[in-house]
C-alpha cells in the first residue's frame, strides 16, 4: 500500500476502502445507521459520516433484538492530556450507552505507553491513566455500568484471558495489524493479547 495505518502511526493518503477491505471491516451503510438512529436517536456522528465502518453492528443490532444481551469495550493509552480526537469515540460510546443501557468496559492501556514511548517511564504512564480516568467519568457515563480497568492494576481480571488470545494468534498477524518489526519489544507484542482480554472478559466472568 502507498499508504500506512496502525494504532501507532497514520502516513501518507488514506484510502478509506482500501484499508476496509485490508483490515476485515464493512462499509456503515445508510440503511444501517438509519435502524441505529431509529432506535436511538439522530446523531451527527452518523449523518456526517463520521463513523463510516464496522465490524458486525449489523449482527449485534439482530441480536439485540432477539433479546440476546452485549457490552461495550473501549479504552485509552494514557500518554498525555486528552484532546478532541480522543472524546469523539468515547461520546459515541455514551451515545450507545444511553440508548441500550448496557455495561461499559474502558481500558487503561498505561502498561502499552511505558512499552510504545522510550521517553516514558511506568509511573508517569500511571499518573496519565489516573489523569484520563477522570476525564472519562467527567463525560458523564452511567456510572452503574461503567468499569475502568488499569491494565497495572487490574492484571488479575485479564492475564489468564490474555494467555488464552496469545495462544490462538500468531506474530504475522500482529505484525501485519500493528505495524510491527524486529526491534520491537516483546512486551509490546504480548501487549496485544491483552488487548484484546477485556472482550471476552463479560463471557468469562459468567
């Protein structure tokens, strides 16, 4: 591709279907963003196109409505003071919050910035994390049904999840996905597994 884009680094000019089809995801079609709004509400992040893909919504709305239940998964890599980029997809988040009134689980990320970020050491990565939680519970989200996981601190919930998804995914998808290479730390590369850990956390607390 004439272009790059990882969690990391965006460069050169995007094509926006290329990296569709490159990453797995579907178009946000306006027959789909039409049935989200009826349910619950109009949303400019929807009419501007703000949001414009995803990875099966289609099937998470059919299930919702067979009765089935879900949650919602986000998060932040505290590195700093957060700007407008970072609240657009967690005011999104409160959006679908408030409409199905489901959990929410946001992830602290402070173990990845100490790993990502030679400048960084672990405490300041903490302090961020602390300093961004803050900004999070500010936004106004149902509090009842809104956990914060510090990855440092709350290493017990997501390890033996972490195992599991390091077992089933082999480096040259990491790579691939990430935008990884040989000078990459091997902290970072497991960092992925626990990335992922807070999605199956629900499921395996049941």
């Amino acid at each position: 591709m004439d272009f790059l884009v990882t969690p990391y680094e965006v460069r050169g000019k995007v094509d926006y279907d290329r990296l569709m089809e490159e990453f797995g995801t579907s178009e946000l079609t306006v027959e789909l963003a039409s049935k989200l709004e009826k349910k619950c509400g109009k949303t400019h992040f929807l009419s501007r196109r703000i949001f414009y893909s995803h990875r099966d919504l289609d099937k998470v709305l059919s299930a919702w409505e067979e009765g089935k239940e879900f949650y919602l998964y986000t998060g932040r890599g505290p590195s700093g003071p957060v700007h407008l980029g970072h609240l657009m997809p967690w005011i999104f988040t409160k959006y679908l919050q408030e409409c199905f009134g489901v959990k929410l689980i946001f992830q602290m990320t402070d173990d990845e910035k100490f790993l990502y970020s030679e400048g960084m050491n672990l405490e300041e990565a903490k302090k961020w994390a602390y300093e961004n939680s803050l900004d999070v519970i500010a936004l106004g989200f149902d509090p009842k049904r809104t956990e914060i996981i510090m990855d440092t601190e709350h290493i017990s919930l997501l390890y033996e999840i972490a195992i599991k998804v390091a077992k089933k995914i082999n480096f040259s998808l990491v790579k691939a996905v990430f935008g990884f290479d040989s000078s990459t730390n091997v902290g970072l590369i497991f960092f992925t597994s626990l990335q992922a850990a807070p999605a199956f956390l629900e499921s395996e607390r049941r």
